[in-house]
C-alpha cells in the first residue's frame, strides 16, 4: 500500500487530498473494488489529513482493497463551545465553501473512478459525514455526478439537535455524560458552520428534516454512547421514509470519535464493518 499527498481543482481553489492506493484491489467477480473519499470530522472547523480519523481510517480501507481519496476540505473558524456566536451574518470561510469542496473533489474522482470502471463512494465520520450526506444531496438535485453509496459514522445531519430517545438517555448517564454533545452545543457548532440564520435551514448544509428522496445506499455508523446518535437515528428514520436503502449499525461500548482512536476495540469493529458494508455494495 502506498501513500502520497495531492491536490483537486476545487472552485475555491485548489484542494488537499491524500491519496491511498492498495497493493491489490479485492473485489467480487467482474467487478473492480470501490474508490472512497473520506472525509474527516472536527466540528466543521478542525483537523486534516494527518488527523488519525482521516489517515488511519485511509490506511485501514486500503488495507481491505479499497483505494482512498481523503479530502481536507476548507475548514470553518473556530467556535467556543460555551459562546453564542454572534447575531447576523459570520464572516470568514462558513456555509457552503466546505461542501463546495467536497462536490467538486466529487466531480473530479468520478471521471476518475467511471475510467477505472470503479463505483464512487463518498463517506465521512462527525462533521464529514454531514459534508457526504449534504454533498450527495445537492448533486442529486443538481443532476451532478452523484456517489454510489454513502458511509457515515456518527454524524451529526441535522440544524438542532433531534429530542434523545429514553433508550439512548440510558446510555449517557453518569459518567457518560461528559463531553457529550448537548443541544445547545450542537447550535453553537452548527450556526457557528452555517454563517447565518438563514442557512440553519438550507437542506444541502444540514440535510437531516428534509426530503432525502433519491439518496444512494446509506450506512449510518453510530457509537453506542454518543448524544449525536439522537441525530443518526433520526437520519436512518427519515432515509427509510424516502424509500433509501439504508442500513444502521451500533458500535457497542463505543463513544462518539471511535474511528480517530486505531488500536481500539471501537475503531477495529467500526472499520470492520464498513469494509463489510462497502464489500456488499
């Protein structure tokens, strides 16, 4: 397996990705493995491709045959998980320069994949795969050069905050109640991407609560004991309601950030079960 930085053209400019080709594809018959871009997470405006979420997840789905594509998108100003961001419009880099970047690193691999004659999947963990989910959802829209499936690990997709489930309470007590992602941290993240009012409720910055009709097969990716799981099994319910072929997974005993700890027992059933997913489809 080898590894090398690279860049996109991107309409922002140029974007940094890096590349993970495996020694051997494995794939089933006539058919060559899937390239996936990956997308890494922190809040919308942290890490990159030395981040262990976005690397060692590359290393691990080369391993299994997969070439990767990992994406450093443009990445948010920092937020304050205690502020409110200030009323009105935010300035800098905000909604929607990081998904911009994701469409057209998109549009430049799949010319790449269609010539190798690979499907094109587009996953992501945390903040990445509200980018995936976002990405796919306008290009569908946009009658772009869509994705064939979507692996998401423990996303957050949604403006607020869904209500959490007495099940998923029962899992956060105690000291599993620190550092979780509370609503009203979750609004200060989100409004602190999306730049101003307006876009908190734009379907291709948070697509969660709206029509996800024609989405590609879907692998939603939660830990078992993460407060953002409320928004993943909101997600996983309003994919099935749009007739997406979507499947749900929980990572027992794990809490959310499980894929940027490798060595885990977390990260090492999580990857598990992507490869899987990814093999099937």
């Amino acid at each position: 397996m080898t590894a090398w930085d690279d860049v996109l053209p991107g309409r922002h400019g140029p974007i940094p990705v890096r590349r993970y080709q495996p020694q051997a594809a494995i794939a089933g018959p006539g058919r060559a493995a899937a390239l996936v871009i990956w997308l890494h997470g922190g809040a919308f405006s942290h890490g990159g491709l030395d981040q262990l979420e976005s690397h060692a997840v590359g290393l691990a789905l080369a391993a299994a045959g997969h070439p990767v594509v990992a994406v450093d998108y443009r990445r948010v100003p920092p937020w304050s998980w205690w502020r409110r961001p200030r009323p009105g419009v935010l300035e800098g880099i905000r909604y929607p320069v990081p998904v911009e970047d994701v469409i057209d690193a998109v549009a430049a691999l799949r010319r790449e994949a269609d010539d190798a004659g690979r499907e094109l999947v587009l996953g992501g963990a945390s903040a990445g795969a509200c980018l995936a989910a976002a990405a796919a959802l306008r290009l569908g829209a946009e009658r772009g050069p869509r994705p064939d499936g979507l692996p998401l690990a423990y996303g957050t997709f949604h403006a607020a905050l869904p209500p959490i489930s007495r099940a998923l309470r029962a899992r956060i007590r105690g000291r599993h109640s620190l550092m979780q992602f509370r609503p009203s941290t979750v609004e200060r993240m989100n409004r602190n991407y999306a730049g101003s009012p307006e876009a908190m409720e734009d379907p291709w910055a948070f697509p969660g609560g709206h029509d996800l009709s024609g989405m590609p097969p879907t692998l939603v990716l939660d830990a078992d004991r993460d407060s953002l799981r409320a928004s993943g099994d909101a997600f996983v319910a309003e994919l099935g309601k749009a007739g997406v072929d979507v499947t749900n997974e929980i990572v027992p005993e794990s809490v959310h950030g499980f894929l940027d700890r490798p060595g885990t027992p977390a990260f090492e059933r999580g990857i598990g079960r992507a490869i899987r997913w990814l093999d099937r489809h």
